[in-house]
C-alpha cells in the first residue's frame, strides 16, 4: 500500500500541525481514507552529567492536562539537523550544551495517526550554555539519580512516552 498512488487534502491547518485525509487504495480494490496529523518531526535527550544525574524538565502538556516530568524535547526546525535540534533544545530547556551528544535511536511517535518522528540522543560532558527559552513555555528543571528516576517510572509518576522510550534505548549506557 506504501507505494500505491495516493491523493492527499488538507482540511484543517493550525499553528503546529496540519490534519489531513489521504485516500489509499486497500488490496481488495477499496480505498480507505484514512485521516492523519502532519508535523515536524521531533528530538528528545537524555542529558547525563559527571556523577550519573539525569536531567529533566517539568512543563503543562494539554494532552496529559497536567505537567509532566520528561525529557528535553522539541521540533526540529526546517533548517535544522536533529543534532543541531537536540543542542537548541538542550540550550533552551535546561541551559547546558554537551561536549558528546550520540545517537540512541529513532522511531515513530504514533504511526497509527501522525507520520511524527522521533530522534534520540545521550548528551554527556554537560557545561552551562543558557539560550532563551521559547516565550510560551515554563518549564521546571529536575536533577535526578537513577534510582529516583526507577522509583518514579515504578510509582507510574513518570508516564511521559518518548522519555519513557529514550531511557530504555539508554540502558545499556546508564550505569
């Protein structure tokens, strides 16, 4: 089906997002018009500091209509790499860059509705490099240990998917 013909119409356009229907041709002859969110695709880090703390932001998500504790994430912007997104993000969201930045992995958010891709990386050899933050955006940043950050996963109080996704395509880097 991937590679059927498709025709493709934008019926909704917000800020961050657009929503489309494309219409697929099935196997049996029909077509199914199937209804997805178009986005930037997207990074999340893990920084890690000298003595093994992990860094997180705290910040309301409408979605989860609360805040949540997560990982630094963002957009990339359209002349923007990941890596150069990552380093942004990282400047922006908890004021550090890194001297070492490496790839964990990538993958789609939710592919059953939205072509979002996620790309992730480990930020070591942390050092202060603040950047403004986006002016919509209030955020809490939270140093945490490694057990601290089992016993939230443990408790359910962090139940943030990406950084629930990065930090297990971290283990094998987490001591």
């Amino acid at each position: 089906m991937a590679d059927s013909e498709n025709t493709s119409q934008t019926v909704f356009t917000a800020k961050l997002f657009k929503v489309k229907n494309i219409d697929l041709p099935l196997p049996d002859g029909n077509t199914k018009t199937y209804e997805m969110i178009d986005i930037q695709n997207a990074i999340t880090v893990l920084p890690v500091d000298s003595e093994g703390c992990l860094y997180f932001v705290e910040q309301f998500r409408i979605g989860a209509g609360k805040p949540l504790l997560e990982l630094p994430a963002g957009k990339i912007e359209s002349d923007e790499d990941p890596l150069e997104a990552a380093r942004r993000e990282l400047r922006e969201e908890i004021g550090m860059d890194a001297t070492e930045i490496k790839t964990l992995g990538n993958f789609y958010m939710s592919p059953g509705y939205t072509n979002e891709y996620m790309y992730c990386f480990l930020a070591t050899g942390l050092f202060p490099a603040p950047l403004a933050p986006d002016i919509d955006e209030f955020i809490k940043v939270k140093k945490l240990q490694m057990n601290q950050v089992f016993e939230l996963i443990e408790s359910g109080k962090l139940d943030d998917s990406k950084t629930l996704a990065v930090l297990t395509l971290a283990q094998k880097h987490l001591k």
